[in-house]
C-alpha cells in the first residue's frame, strides 16, 4: 500500500490546525497548570480498520515538536473495540490542542478504510475488485483514496 508524501501530510495537517486552533486554547488555560504533562491514549470505540496515523502524528508536532507519538498499530490494521492504537506524550496544554483535529483525520479515515474493508469481505471469493470513484471531499481527495487502500480497496484512477 503506497503511502502519503510527507508534504502532503504536513500541508493537510497544517490546513487543518488553521482552521480549528487560532493560537489560544481557553479551555487548557484554564483547567491545566504551566508546564503539566500527560500521557494520552487513543482507544477504538468500536471495531473497525484504521487510518491516519501518519497525519495525527504530524498534528501533533506541528502544535508542539516535544509531543512524541507511539503507535501500537499500523494503517490497515484491524481495531477492536477498546483496541490502544497510539500512545502520545507532552505537555498536557499542546496535546490538548492538537487532540480534536488528530482525532477528526483518525476518524475520517478510518472511517473509510472500515467501509471499505466491510465491502471487500462481503465479496471476497467472487473475483470482484472494490474501487473507489473520482468523487471525494474537496483537498481530500489523495487522503480518502489512501484509506480506501487501508481497508483492502484500490484506486480507479
């Protein structure tokens, strides 16, 4: 499965942090002290396949280069509910956040790959090919055709 070019997953993350953070955090002002750190979990709801690491990862750095991620699974691999897929570490104010626009891009994309996975072992043995189509989310488009990779899909075009 070919992967997302490190500049694509640097603008995409930096494209979405402008969008959701504007470089004041009033909820971790107020309920975290200077200087706290924290260790978060990112656990699956519910079952599924995921997708995305690559670009939690960059949200997290590019909010703060002393977080460090940890990941305890792989793009394509299958989740189980409760299953721990990455483990992050910093101070606690910049993994807040960085945490919701991490999650949106996990979610999204994992979202996808577990679709996808859901129609290619509906029609496995019957020599079908699941593909995905041209139409996808404006700027996600690079994006949404890799999940679709994840989750045992190919690219039409």
């Amino acid at each position: 499965m070919s992967q997302l070019e490190p500049a694509e997953i640097a603008a995409q993350a930096a494209r979405a942090l402008a969008e959701d953070y504007r470089g004041q955090d009033l909820t971790g002002e107020s309920v975290l002290e200077a200087g706290q750190r924290c260790v978060a979990e990112v656990r699956a709801r519910e079952d599924g396949v995921l997708c995305g690491l690559a670009l939690a990862h960059e949200v997290f750095h590019q909010v703060d280069p002393s977080i460090t991620c940890t990941d305890l699974l792989q793009d394509g691999d299958v989740l189980r509910a409760g299953s721990l897929a990455m483990r992050v570490a910093g101070p606690a104010a910049a993994v807040l956040v960085a945490e919701r626009t991490a999650l949106n891009f996990l979610q999204h994309l994992s979202g996808i790959a577990t679709l996808t996975r859901r129609f290619v072992d509906a029609l496995r043995g019957m020599h079908v090919a699941i593909v995905d189509t041209r139409k996808t989310t404006p700027g996600w488009r690079r994006l949404e055709k890799y999940a679709v990779r994840c989750g045992g899909g190919a690219n039409h075009r």
